[in-house]
C-alpha cells in the first residue's frame, strides 16, 4: 500500500484551470448530490443520462447530454450508477479511451462479488484508468454539507497520475483524500462503508458476558439467597442496588483486561527473546480492540458514578437510616465514632474520584481529536503511566471497599464470596504482573528487546518487522 503522500501533488487549483468540465455519469442521488458539490466549489459540470431530457432535480445552467457525448468533453468521468448497469459502458469504450473513470460504487454485501466493481469496471472498458473513490461519502452528507465525520476519500488506482487528479478534485471540495495505493486495495475500500463496527464486536461481547454473569450472580447472592434462607423480600434491589454492583465490578475488569495482553506481550517478548516474532491471533486481536474495551469500561464507571450519586435519595436508604436513628433514640445510645470507619471510607470513595478522575483523562486523550495534538511520547505517558495509576486508585477503591470480607466465611452465601472479589482477580493479576516486570533486571531486559535486541539463537531466523508490536 502507498503512503499518503498528498504533498508531493499539484494543487487542484491547477487542475481547475486546467480541466474545463467534470462528467457524471447517472443523475441519481449521489451523482446529483456530487455534481452541486462540484459545482459550489468552481469546477464545472456535464451529466450524461439515458434520458437526457427527462432528467429532473438538476442544477440551472447544467448541461445533461447522452452518455457517450459527454464523455467526449471531458476527460475525467465519474460513475454515479450501480455496477450492475455498468454493461452499456461496453458499447462506448472508443468514446472512453484514454479517460479516467471514477468508480463510487458499493455494495450491499461484504466481498459480494469475487472482484473488486473498480477491477470489473477496468476489465470492461479496458482503454480507460480507473480510479475508486468517494465511495465512503454518502449523497446526504455531500448535499447537506455535514462531512465532519466522512472528510476522508480513499483514492485507489494503477495509475499515479490519475489517482492524483483524483485527489486534486477531493482536496477542490473541502475534502481529505486517503492515498490507498493501487486498485487491489478497491475491495478493501469497498468493504469500508459495510463494515459495522468491527473493532467494538469483541469488547461488546464480552462486556456482554461479564455483564449477565456478574448480574446473576448478585442476584442469586443477594436477592434469591435471603428470599429462601431468611424469607426476606428484596426483589427490589434489581433496579438499583445490583445494577451499581455490577458496573463497577465489569468496569474494573474490562479497565484490567486493557493492561493485560500488553502484560502478555512483554512475557511473552521475555520467552522468545525478541519483538520480531507474530503474536499469537488471539492476542493481536485483543491488543487491537483495547481502545474500545476501555472506552466500554469507562461507560460503566459513568454508570456506576451516577448511580453512587442517587443512593441518598432513595425511599430504602432513607428508611434505613431514619430507623437506625429512631432505633438509638428509643434506647437513648448514641452509635461511637469508629475513627478507623472513617478512614476506611474516605480512602475508598477518594480513590474512588481519584481513579475516575484519571479514567476520564485516558478516555478523552483516545479521542482522535486530542490524541493526534499530543506526540507519541505524551500519548503512551498518559495511557501507561497514567493508565496504570487508575488502575492502582480503582483497584485500591474496590479493595478497601470490601476490606476484608473475603476472609471471613459468614459473608460467603452459598459458598459465593462477596461479589466486590469477582472485580478484584483480573486486576490484581495486572498489578502484580507489572510490577514484576518493572524490577530492573526485567524491565532492562524488555527495553532492550524493544529497541531490537535479540537473544542469540541456533535456530534459524524469523523475518524481522514479521510482526513487531508497540505495547503499551
Ligand atoms: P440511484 O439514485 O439509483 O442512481 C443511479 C443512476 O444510475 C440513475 O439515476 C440512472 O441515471 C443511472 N442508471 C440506472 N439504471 C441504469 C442503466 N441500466 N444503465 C445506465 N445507467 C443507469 O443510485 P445512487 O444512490 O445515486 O448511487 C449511484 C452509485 O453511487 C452506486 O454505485 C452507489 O453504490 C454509489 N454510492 C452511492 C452513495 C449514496 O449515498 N447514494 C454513496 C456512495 C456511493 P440516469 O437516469 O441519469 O441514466
């Protein structure tokens, strides 16, 4: 694939001048929508229809002629039609000699076709260049303006310069186009558009898991356990009480699972002794999808955060606590001032804010936005260091919150230990494992490796670059 080397490309200016006209092939939604935006920003315009005089919704002033006239005044040719009718175009090929043709196709299924509309389109009208593009901008956004989250056009094609006059008319209507190299990357960019949110599926599906688990099981310990063993009912505690154990507890082990395969990786960079050698799938996977499983647990510990804030306002709280008074009242006791209570809970709800605080820090420096201001150095900063210090304050916030109820066996129900220890394992097996790692002798040993250190081997050699992972 070729790198974006937008600098090195005449400015479209130039090619304003240049080219008189721009043709569209098709009158439909998107080659209406391309066409105005073509037209707002100074470039002219000729559509070629089947039906030239039928043809509705078009610009004042715009000429519309047959297909085959049309071409033959300009020598760029955008093909706003379906690849299905792209068969006409046979009939044309002396008129297209020589021409570019812009393929914006889509389809409506991943790898739909065995080839590529871009490569199909080059295979029957082989005298032209074609260039894939604008593909990923809709007609709505190119109509309505609203580009902000479709600003970029990914430009493929076998032919440089093409590709380049291509890249002139993105950059002449206030957009950025993506060099994507030749046109065996048009199936890639063709599967753009279809792809739903790829990078999400695994930390949705095991948020979901960890979520239905956890809730189950606070349900059958808290609500289930008491209805059979002390005939209480506190189906109540469905709505809020177990949603805010369970937020906090996905929250902390998805926040822990972000740290873990980089963790893994280290290990595993000990074991071989180099950075030259893939990563298992499993663990490339996992590393490529820790933006979105921390940005999942960060959702949770909003979660959890709002529904902290409510307890003091709900009826069975307040009953609580006004029976609780009404109970030292009537017995004329006043409750002692336990002062290693009060630490307890001030550390935890400061750790608590503190890890929250931190955990937002790394969320909004994953933000494209934020995170192409700061450099490479800056971004691992706050998402090692810093990252790892808000794993310490919410590990530290869980732990002093649970204190030591694990040990004592009157709070395990039904053999199930307090839920607060579920949250617990994942991170603590982070921490311990990175501090490990961090002893000198160790984190001399990574370091080097990193910078291209190899243990000396018999073995024959792997391929540098197979697979060298930064990790974070
Ligand atoms: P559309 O509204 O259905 O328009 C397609 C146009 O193709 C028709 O208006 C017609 O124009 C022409 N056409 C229809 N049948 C034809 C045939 N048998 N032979 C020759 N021309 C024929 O579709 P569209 O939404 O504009 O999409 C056009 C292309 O852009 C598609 O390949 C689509 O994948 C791509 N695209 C669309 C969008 C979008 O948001 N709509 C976004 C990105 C890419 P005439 O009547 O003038 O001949």
């Amino acid at each position: 694939m070729e790198t974006n080397d937008s600098n090195l490309i005449p400015l479209c200016s130039g090619f304003k001048e240049k080219h008189n006209s721009i043709c569209i092939f098709g009158t439909g939604d998107f080659g209406r929508s391309l066409g105005h935006k073509l037209l707002q920003n100074g470039f002219s315009v000729i559509f070629g229809s089947r039906n030239p005089h039928a043809a509705a919704m078009i610009p004042n002033g715009v000429e519309v002629l047959c297909h085959a006239e049309a071409a033959q005044k300009c020598s760029i040719i955008f093909l706003a039609i379906q690849r299905h009718h792209y068969d006409f175009l046979t009939e044309i090929t002396d008129v297209l000699q020589g021409k570019i043709l812009v393929d914006v196709s889509n389809n409506l299924k991943i790898n739909q076709y065995p080839e590529s509309n871009a490569e199909y389109l080059a295979g029957i009208v082989p005298g032209a260049i074609v260039v894939k593009a604008f593909n990923t901008v809709s007609a709505w956004a190119l109509q309505s303006g609203t580009l902000d989250a479709n600003r970029q056009v990914f430009v493929c094609s076998n032919d440089s310069k093409a590709k380049y006059a291509v890249m002139d008319i993105v950059r002449g209507i206030g957009l950025t186009p993506q060099d994507h190299g030749s046109l065996m990357a048009s199936k890639e960019v063709e599967n753009y558009p279809l792809q739903l949110f790829p990078m999400w599926r695994i930390p949705i599906y095991i948020c979901g898991g960890l979520t239905v688990f956890v809730f189950l099981y606070c349900v059958l310990r808290s609500v289930v356990y008491p209805a059979i063993n002390d005939k209480k009912d506190l189906s109540y505690y469905i709505v809020v009480s177990i949603p805010n154990m369970v937020f906090p507890i996905v929250s902390l082990i998805l926040f822990a699972l972000v740290y873990l395969p980089g963790v893994f990786a280290a290990v595993l960079q000990l074991y071989r002794g180099t950075k030259y050698r893939r990563f298992p799938n499993w663990l490339d996977q996992w590393m490529l999808c820790r933006k979105q499983l921390g940005l999942v647990a960060l959702a949770y510990a909003f979660l959890h955060a709002i529904y902290t804030l409510i307890i003091p306002i709900r009826y069975s709280v307040r009953h609580r606590i006004s029976s609780l008074t009404i109970a030292q009242i009537q017995t004329n006791q006043t409750k002692e001032f336990i002062h290693s209570s009060a630490w307890r809970s001030d550390l935890y709800l400061a750790f608590g804010i503190l890890g929250f605080f931190f955990f937002v820090i790394l969320g909004i420096t994953s933000l494209p936005s934020v995170s192409n201001s700061v450099n490479w150095r800056e971004f691992r900063f706050v998402q090692s260091k810093l990252g790892y210090l808000a794993l310490v304050l919410c590990t530290a916030h869980a732990l002093i919150f649970g204190w030591n109820r694990f040990l004592n066996f009157s709070h395990y129900r039904w053999y199930m230990p307090p839920p607060y220890t579920l949250s617990l394992v994942v991170p603590c097996v982070v921490l311990i494992l990175k501090f490990i790692l961090i002893t000198p002798c160790l984190d001399k040993r990574i370091t080097k490796i990193r910078q291209g250190w190899e243990k000396p081997s018999k073995a024959p050699k792997q391929t540098k670059y197979e697979n060298s992972h930064i990790t974070i």
